[in-house]
C-alpha cells in the first residue's frame, strides 16, 4: 500500500504538470522582426522636392501621403524588388563615402513603394543604375535631401532592413468586380510585406488569393452579399494573423477598409 507521503507526491505532481500544459496551450509569442546587416548600395532620386512624382508606383499604394507613407519613400531596383514582394518593406539608409554626404552619420528611413527598372533612365543620373545585379534606391527628393546635397545625383550609401513602425492596424482598399476581388494591401507593420494571403466569407471556408502584382492579392469567386475576414502571412518572419470581419456585407470596389491587427 502506498504511503500518504507518495500520495501526495503524486497528487502535486499531477497540479504541476496542469498548471503547466494551461501556460503551454496559451497563445504564442509574437515573432518580432529585428534590423538586418549592413550592406552596400547606391542611391539617386527621382521627381522635385514636392514627390509629387512619387506618387501610385509599382506597389499600387495609389496616394502616398493620405494612405500614410508620406514621402520618405524609395524605388528599388530588380534586385531587391523580388517580383513586388518587397512592397512595404523598409530600410535605413546613410550617405558614405562621398563628398556630397552631410556630416556626421546622417541617415533616413524609406518606405519601398516603386520599382526602378532595369535600363530607365539611360540619360539621367539614373542610367544603369537599376540593372542587374545592383542594389539601388531611386528616393524621392525629400529623401536623398537628408542624406545627401542633391546635387550629387548618386551617392553610396549602406542600408539595412528594419521594422516597419506603422500607426493602427492594415488597410484593404478593394477593386474588382462581383466575382474579382482585387485587395490592395496597405500600412502592414513588422516586416512591412505580405508572402500569402487568404480571403473567408461568412458563407464559404478560406479560399487562397494568388498574388496579381505590387502589394495587391486576388480572388476569383463570388463573395458579394458576404462579410468579409482576412488571414494574411509576413513575407520576412513568416509570422500569420487574421483579421475578422474586415469588410461588412454590403462592402463595395473603391473603398478602404481597415482592421486594428497587424505584425509587430
């Protein structure tokens, strides 16, 4: 027979091991993106001082300033575009190696949100610059200004990948048609980048989006008449989120809906 003092044993044992399975089914830790390395590049700006040049791009973000990019923005070339997966991600950039660098360690923070490409440009500052296999920042003007005196044109510069600091949750501005949703994605924080996304209705299961171009996602289904949820995977931490409930039932094309989720 076992004594009382085994039994007790036995009886906090077992309380330990449920106090930990309940912490070991709890949700689990955000994945948080941290900066990458160094490394080396070229910049050239594009358009005035007004960016007004910068505006759509190849991202399809449409207007910069009201959809929260502002102005510190960049075009990137082929190489580090990755076929408009790298829409929204963003990097620290600093002047070195030039005469025409600020003093000091003076750097800024860009959004990519264009794509340079290949050969644009032969006869500007530009020439060349975006072709493969070169890592290069063609920045709106108010950009390069603090890094750089304009006049340079280009300039070497480090950069490195950093976390994306957004204000709220992401934006879904909708196109298409009754049986095409086209979903623009917008102000997605963390990586700043979307790898795969996923559209429910409230009368069907998740259904894959196939990526159309820039930061837009697309479905071909009926889903008009249906409140409309989200499940969105980060190109950079691989990290997914769901957003509910995104869009009500009566949602139309040409509106923007927002969600209070995001990537950290």
């Amino acid at each position: 027979m076992a004594s009382f003092d085994s039994w007790r044993f036995k009886f906090i044992s077992m309380a330990l091991i449920m106090i930990i399975s309940e912490f070991s089914v709890a949700d689990p830790l955000p994945v948080v993106f941290h900066p990458s390395p160094w490394s080396l590049a070229h910049a050239t700006f594009y358009g005035d001082k007004t960016a007004s040049e910068t505006m759509g791009g190849a991202c399809g973000y449409r207007d910069l300033v009201s959809n929260g990019y502002g102005t510190d923005t960049a075009a990137l070339s082929n190489t580090l575009f990755n076929d408009g997966f790298a829409c929204g991600t963003c990097y620290q950039i600093k002047c070195v190696q030039s005469p025409w660098c600020y003093p000091g360690v003076s750097y800024t923070t860009v959004t990519a949100t264009n794509l340079c490409p290949p050969n644009w440009g032969e006869d500007s500052n530009n020439g060349g610059w975006c072709n493969p296999p070169r890592a290069h920042f063609d920045m709106s003007k108010p950009a390069f200004m603090k890094i750089a005196q304009w006049k340079a044109g280009i300039v070497p510069v480090m950069y490195r990948r950093v976390p994306c600091e957004t204000r709220g949750g992401i934006r879904f501005y909708f196109q298409g048609n009754g049986y095409w949703l086209l979903v623009y994605v917008m102000n997605v924080g963390g990586g700043g980048d979307i790898a795969q996304m996923w559209v429910k209705g409230s009368k069907t299961g998740w259904i894959t989006m196939s990526h159309n171009w820039g930061a837009t996602y697309q479905a071909f289904t009926a889903l008009g008449g249906q409140s409309l949820s989200f499940k969105l995977t980060s190109y950079t931490s691989k990290e997914t989120i769901i957003a509910w409930n995104v869009a009500p039932q009566n949602w139309n094309v040409g509106s923007t809906y927002t969600t209070d989720v995001n990537f950290h």
